[in-house]
C-alpha cells in the first residue's frame, strides 16, 4: 500500500526536496495533498507531475492566477484559505503530514496534524520554538509520531538509538556552519548585503533560513527546538561552529562516547530518513568521498558578533512566551531586512528589543499565543521604523 503524503510548503525549498524523494519512489509514495503560497508556476508544474488529489492556496493573489491557469483536464481538487489545509491535513487516508510551511504561519496546520495524530515530518521550526509545549502535549496525547528533519536534529534523532535523551545522555551537540559571514568583523557585518547574506557557503535554502544561518539566529531556534523534541533544557545543549557542514549534530555520552552522524549538506538525506523511518531508501544524494574530504574543523561561535543565539538561550530560560516575542520579532526584522528597509546588524538589535518588552505570562493557549504574536510584531515595527535605512 503506498503512503499518502501531505506535503504542506510543497512549493519552497523543502517541498521541492521532499518532491524529489517522492519522485524517485512512486512506488512507496502518493502526494494526497500539496499546499503553497504565492509561487503559481511550482504549483501548476507540481499538479501537472504529481496529480495530488488535492491543491491548497493560501494566498488570494495566486488562487485568482490559479483559478484562470488551471487545466481543464486536471483530477486535482484546487482549494483556497487556511481553513482549507486544516480540514485536509487531518483526513482519515493521511499516512504523513510534511511541515515545510516557513515561519509562524505554519503552526496551525502542524498542530492540526498532531490533533488527528499523524505521523509528522517536521522542518517548520518556528512552530516548536513558539508552541513547543503545546504541540508536543497534543502530539503526545493523540499519538502523533514526530520526526525532524531539521539536519541537526534528525542527526540527533539518528544518534540516540532509544529515541530519547536518557540519564547515559550528557549533552546534545548542535552543529553550526556558522554561515556565509563567520570571519566578517563587526565593522563588516553593518554593510552586508540581502545576496550575500542569502548565499549560503553549504546549503541551498529559503530567504529566510539563509538569513537566519548568517546572523546564527538559525542555530537559536534549533537550540530551543531541540529543548522540546528531546525534552532537555537549554543547558544541556551544546553549540559548535562546524564550517565544513559534514557532521550534522552529536550526541554526547556519560562514558565520554560521541555519536556523530555525517553526510553530504543535502536536505534530502534527513528526509528519505524520515519518511522511511525506521527503514531506509535511497535519498539521490551525493554520497561522502572521504578521500575528497580535506578536514573537518570545529570552532566556539563568536557570541559577540552573532548575539541572536545569546537571546534565544535567553527566551528558552524565560520560557513562557519569551520565545514567541523573539521568533515574532525575528520574522519581521528579517523581512525588513530583505526588504532593504533595516541593516543586517538590526536583526539582532530589534529582536533583542522586542524580547526585553515580553511580560511573564505563561503560554496557556493557541488564542493567546495569535494575541501575543502580533503585539510582538506591531513592537517590532516600531523598533524597525525607528532605525530604517
Ligand atoms: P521557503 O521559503 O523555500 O519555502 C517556504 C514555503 O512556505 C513555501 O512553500 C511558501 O509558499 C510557503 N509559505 C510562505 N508563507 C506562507 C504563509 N503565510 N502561509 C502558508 N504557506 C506559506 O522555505 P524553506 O523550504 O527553506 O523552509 C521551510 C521551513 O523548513 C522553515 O521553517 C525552515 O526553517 C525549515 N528548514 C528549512 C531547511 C532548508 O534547507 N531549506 C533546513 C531545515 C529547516 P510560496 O513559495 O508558494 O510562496
Ligand atoms: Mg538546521
């Protein structure tokens, strides 16, 4: 029996990853539901390749385009709105539920997938670091199986053979490229650009990922992801700058033993492993040359020319909604930031501002948590109004 795959952000760069495993195995795989946003050419080459039994559009610029492009002879049921993906996400033939919408944006339709307990491949980061607690109680309590395909955290998922950090567990190792900027000094830093800063030396990601990993952002909402995947706390986390982006994360053990797992910086290695798992399939990645592997390296991240990962350890010991006011703020400086309109140094600035105003309040509930979201967003604004180029 083939699995039927919902691929939620089927259109970016994750989708398309996860797309090229699907293709490769027809057999295994049928794409039941796609979800995208703005970019009408991936959604109508996806429909046309794929034939998923459904396609859901999220914003109403792209369904209009969609709705005068589609092809009369298309099997695909095109849909409309948020509430769309929520009632599809949760269907009864729904095996697996890929999480690859970017940002806050993609927390509904996860926590969806947790409520009717499927099995979720999660890259949305940004909804762990927001609504880590709750999503992994309904996850929990619904019997939804969740699986990371974050490099670093599948990694970590692959080192620890029960699953789970146990007491033989002393830390978890998160590997940091330390992105495109790891040797600009801080006088650099303030001129860089949105191209330089979404070239990634390793990997090919989306804008917003790309400028995460340059301002190490990236690696703080891992360490806060990883605290509620492995239900460790923020101390127990270890980072260090890994340059070569051949070891995508360690365990460290009690008797002195790491385990380590290594490969190509390729996006579809994690995810083969997760929609497998527990087998194996071919992912079409390059496999490692050792021969061709100079040395791998490893440096302590420079806390002073990337604060963002020095506030997200922060937002994790506050706890409550501490990191909803940084992942808010960190949304909207990095747009500002792509947009021109804030230099690259005021990511961290306006983050850390944003963070300063949080109230001690804990996260109860979705609601308050929306609430919450866009004050942090709206204190955001003013910050980057304030400092716009
Ligand atoms: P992209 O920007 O390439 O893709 C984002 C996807 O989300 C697109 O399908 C986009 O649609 C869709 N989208 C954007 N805004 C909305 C919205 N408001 N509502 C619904 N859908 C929306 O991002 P990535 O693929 O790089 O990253 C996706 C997630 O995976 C992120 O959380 C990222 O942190 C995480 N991740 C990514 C990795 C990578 O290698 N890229 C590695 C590890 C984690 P459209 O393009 O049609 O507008
Ligand atoms: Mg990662």
């Amino acid at each position: 029996m083939k699995q039927q795959i919902v691929l939620l952000g089927a259109t970016g760069s994750v989708g398309q990853s996860t797309l090229s495993i699907l293709r490769d195995h027809p057999d295994r795989y049928s794409l039941f539901m796609a979800s995208g946003h703005k970019n009408v050419e991936q959604m109508l080459a996806l429909v046309t390749e794929f034939k998923p039994q459904h396609l859901v559009v999220t914003e109403a610029q792209a369904y209009k385009s969609l709705q005068q492009r589609w092809p009369a002879s298309s099997q695909t049921q095109l849909h409309f709105g948020e509430q769309a993906l929520l009632d599809l996400v949760a269907m009864a033939e729904v095996d697996a539920v890929v999480a690859a919408i970017v940002g806050a944006a993609g927390l509904l339709p996860t926590l969806a997938a947790a409520k009717a307990g499927k099995k979720i491949i999660l890259a949305n980061k940004e909804s762990l670091v927001i609504a880590g607690e709750l999503l992994m109680a309904e996850a929990r309590r619904n019997h939804a199986l969740l699986l990371p395909i974050d490099s670093e955290h599948n990694a970590l998922f692959q080192c620890l053979p029960q699953g789970k950090v146990d007491l033989s567990v002393s830390s978890l190792l998160l590997t940091a490229s330390g992105g495109p900027f790891r040797e600009h000094s801080l006088e650099q830093l303030v001129q860089v650009t949105p191209a330089q800063a979404c070239k990634h030396p390793n990997w090919s990601m989306g804008q917003k990922i790309s400028v995460d990993s340059a301002t190490l952002m990236n690696k703080g909402l891992e360490l806060i992801e990883a605290c509620w995947l492995f239900d460790v706390n923020a101390d127990q986390v270890e980072v260090v700058v890994h340059p070569q982006s051949i070891i995508h994360s360690m365990v460290r053990y009690v008797d002195g033993s790491v385990l380590a797992q290594l490969g190509s910086p390729d996006m579809r290695i994690p995810i083969a492993h997760a929609l497998a798992w527990p087998e194996r399939i071919a992912s079409g990645a390059q496999p490692l040359d050792f021969h061709q592997l100079a040395s791998l390296t490893f440096e302590p991240p420079d806390l002073e020319r990337f604060p963002c990962l020095v506030l997200a350890r922060e937002a994790q010991h506050l706890a409550g909604l501490a990191p909803v006011y940084l992942n808010a703020a960190n949304e909207e400086a990095v747009a500002a930031f792509l947009n021109g309109q804030l230099a690259f140094m005021d990511i961290a600035g306006v983050n850390a501002k944003v963070l300063a105003q949080v109230g001690v309040e804990p996260l109860e509930s979705v609601s308050q948590l929306q609430h919450e979201d866009q004050r942090a967003r709206a204190i955001a604004h003013q910050h980057i109004q304030r400092l716009a180029l």
